[in-house]
C-alpha cells in the first residue's frame, strides 16, 4: 500500500474540516452572494457551497464581500502571488542570478586540455539566447577546443524525491520540469507543425534541436477543415546509446494551419550537452567529449560569470505566463539564501513562512508544496490570499509586483480575455486551472476609479470549464459595475 506522505496527510485533514466549521479564528460571517454572481452560479449548474470570494477596497478597514471566505481551497496557480511577493521582498527587485564557467587547466592558444564545469546557481531564465551569450564569452575569453568533458554543478539545489510524472503522468510536458540548479532553456524544445499542401506534408521543426536528439517525421496531411490537432498526434521517445529519437506520428489537418507544442524530450544533463555542443560548434569552437555530473574542484580557476535578469523582470515571466517550473526555481533560491545552499522546497517554504509570521500573518490552514500550485495540496483560504494582495499593494514593491501581474485583455494569460471596452486594462489577475479547480486573484479598478483587491477560488467538479469561467466573469464583473455605498 502507497504510504501517505505528511504533506498530504495534513491536506486531506484540513479540507476534511472546511466541511465541519469555518477556519481558524476570522470571523465567520458570510455575506449573501450578490444577484448577478447566484444568477451566474444558477445558470451554469453549480452549487453556491464550492465558491469563495473575498473583496476588499484597498484603503478600507473591512472586505467588501466575503463569501466562504475562510475555507481552505485549492489557489491552483494563484498561489504565484505569494511566492513572488516573497521572493521580491526577501530577495529586492534587483536580485540577479550567476552561472559561472571554470576550469582546472590553463588555456594554451585556444586549447582546453581538461574539463569544461558550468555551476548553476538556479537562474530561472538561462533560456537559450542568454546561454548562448554565456557560450559566446567564452570563445572571446580564446577558448576554442575543449579536449575533456562538460561536467555540471547542480550542488546548489538538492536532488530531490518524485518525478516529472508525479503530477498527473505527463512527464513530456514542459509545465512538470523539476527544478534544477542549472535549468537551460526550461529543458524544452518547441516544435513548430506547418502544414505545406502543395507538398502534401507536415513540416516540423524543432527549436532548438539538441545536436544529441534527432527528429523522424511520420505525420500524415489531410486534406481537411481542423477536427483538433494535438490529441491526433502521436510522440515517442527511443532513447538510444548516444543520442534521442523523437519519432511523431498520427494524422494532421491542413486547416488546422500551425501549430507548436512545447516538450521535454531528454534528462537535464544530456539536453544541456546537446544544446551546447549545437551552439559551441556554431560558435567555431571543437568539443568531442561527453558529459558528467560533479563539483567544481577548490582549485578550479574561474573564467566567466553570467547574470540573469533581475527578479522584478523574472517575477513578470513567473505570473504574466504562470511559469511553474520558474516559480519552483524561486521557491529553491528563497531556501538557499534564507538557510543556506543547498536550497530544498522544504527551506523555501520555511522562508515564506517567517516571511509570514514576520508581517503578522498567520494563515494556519496554509499548505505549500512547490511552490507554483501545480499541486493538488497546496491549499489556502480566500480570505488569506486577500491578504497577501493587500500586503503587495502595502509593498514598497507594490509597483514592481502588480506589474507583473497579466492585464485584462493586453497580455500574458489574460491577452484574450475580457475583451469589452469597459474592462480592457482595468485589471492586473493572476489566474489558475486544474481539473474542477478555477481560481482568480489581483487587483481592478472599478468603474468609480477605486482599486480592489478580488479573490475568486472555485473548486468544484467542472470548475474548470467554459462554465466555470463563466461565473469567474460574472463575479469580476460585478466587482468592475458594482454601486458606490
């Protein structure tokens, strides 16, 4: 029998107890879901019991509307919004990530005669332009041979339990990378499906191609209106002795015109060599060795420093895109710097919580798990995460956090949403979705010119559908419509 881990013991028991009483302390009164909110609810089948709303003017002593405000819920992605006001709080908008490139030999006219290390100190955003930067001062630092191996540092997180399957048994796709030390290009490649009728063919192509991973193509063209396009293909991986087959078969539809799926198709150590041997031989450079895992030695002579972005753009990425695998990196950074390295999701989630109890916050239902909210643990009230929000705007961040927030109707997550004049950039929303799990937390301003904090967690079979959107709308509309007292 599977064991029942202390983290999911605890989720279980506190949800169990939301059915038997109102949390923890707040005051337990409900306030009477406003008209078009129960007509919204009524329409679409839903029951009032599976919604929590906490509305709340910024500046004003008490909440607008609470609705089941004090029961423990799933934020799915909207729990985002702690990890990042943590992070740029504890950290400064102006924190910057190193990964450092050292060595155990001296060059001699361009020649390596040893090991190339790269040590990763967990930048979330090592995408592939800003790696192949990192590659390119090293060749302007006259390293053009390397005749040893590339060996990497991930020392300054843990190697921790579970999978990339552990969520939901989908180990390929890109939203379940685990954390990494030295995390390049998020360990995904994009692959682009261009429909070309003149040839009767689907042109695929996969950016970046690791020079490591090699691409078969069996997709068959149909010469029809779209019927769907992803869940008609198939995608195998045959991992071979030096290199990886990504073989995609299946039928695809020219009117479905193009398309991009986004996939991990190799292990973190072996994706990173790929990508570098692709870009260093680009670059003019020689590297015939292979790749290892290890730490840098005491004596090892340092060659170059790469910095990330700063965190206040690092934090835009995490909320406006609802980065999982970005959040995670931040939650292992709060721990490394909080306790010191190596960071460990427990570290992090030990620094938010002094980040908590230092502002008097205490969110005793509260349960964190990566992070992200990718995660059917993670739990906290709406009432709870109003007061994150009114802590951000609070922030001497609050310009740097709101903005990294997605705009109704203009960017990020929300770019084709609430597309009606009276609501287009009214709003800064971080939203999240897992199965019967919809949820919506940030900041509007209203109609009257006065901004409120809104907290929308629906949990309930189907929440996650068109229908449970719908009723998401209604109540943001009416925090939008919603009179002068």
């Amino acid at each position: 029998m599977k064991r029942l881990s202390l983290r999911k013991f605890v989720t279980l028991f506190v949800l169990g107890l939301c059915w038997l009483t109102p949390v923890f302390g707040a005051s337990t009164a409900s306030d009477k879901l406003p008209e078009p909110i129960a007509a919204a609810l009524k329409r679409h089948g839903f029951p009032t019991r599976g919604l929590s709303l906490y509305v709340h003017e910024i500046g004003q002593a008490e909440p607008v509307l609470s609705v089941s405000a004090n029961v423990p819920r799933y934020p799915a992605s909207t729990i985002k919004l702690l990890t990042t006001l943590v992070a740029v709080e504890e950290l400064s908008p102006a924190w910057r990530w190193k990964t450092e490139a050292y060595v155990t030999q001296p060059l001699r006219d361009g020649r390596l005669a040893g090991d190339l290390y790269i040590k990763g100190y967990g930048d979330p955003y090592l995408v592939i332009e800003h790696f192949w930067r990192f590659l390119r001062a090293l060749r302007a630092a006259d390293l053009e041979t390397i005749e040893g191996n590339l060996v990497l540092d991930q020392s300054h997180f843990a190697r921790e339990p579970g999978g990339a399957a552990d969520f939901d048994n989908q180990p390929l796709r890109a939203y379940n990378v685990l954390p990494h030390a030295l995390l390049v290009n998020f360990q995904a490649v994009n692959f682009r499906f261009m429909p070309q009728a003149s040839a009767r063919r689907v042109q695929i192509i996969a950016d970046p191609l690791p020079a490591n991973v090699e691409l078969e193509n069996r997709v068959v063209l149909a010469d029809s209106v779209c019927r769907g396009w992803a869940s008609r293909l198939g995608m195998k991986l045959r991992h071979e002795k030096i290199k990886t087959r990504v073989i995609f078969s299946g039928t695809y539809d020219a009117g479905c015109g193009d398309n991009e799926l986004f996939r991990v198709v190799s292990e973190p150590a072996p994706y990173t060599l790929g990508l570098f041997r692709s870009l260093w031989a680009e670059l003019g450079g020689r590297f015939e060795g292979g790749v290892r895992e290890g730490a840098v030695p005491a004596d090892a002579t340092l060659l170059h420093t790469a910095w990330s972005p700063p965190l206040a753009d690092i934090i835009r990425s995490v909320n406006k895109y609802s980065n999982n695998v970005m959040a995670r990196q931040l939650l292992l950074t709060l721990g490394a710097e909080q306790a010191g390295a190596p960071g460990t999701t427990d570290k992090g989630i030990q620094a938010v919580r002094e980040w908590l109890k230092r502002r008097h916050l205490i969110f005793p239902e509260l349960v964190l798990e990566n992070g992200a909210g990718l995660s059917r643990e993670e739990i906290i009230s709406a009432r709870h995460l109003g007061q994150v929000l009114l802590a951000g705007w609070r922030s001497p961040y609050m310009p740097e956090f709101v903005s990294s927030l997605p705009l109704a109707a203009m960017d990020g997550t929300l770019r084709r949403r609430f597309n009606s004049a009276a609501l287009e950039g009214q709003m800064h929303l971080k939203t999240g979705s897992l199965r019967d799990v919809r949820s919506v937390a940030g900041y509007v301003l209203d109609r009257a010119g006065r901004r409120v904090a809104v907290v929308c967690l629906h949990n309930h079979a189907r929440a996650d559908t068109a229908a449970g959107e719908a009723v998401q709308e209604a109540v943001l509309q009416w925090v939008h419509e919603r009179p002068a007292p």
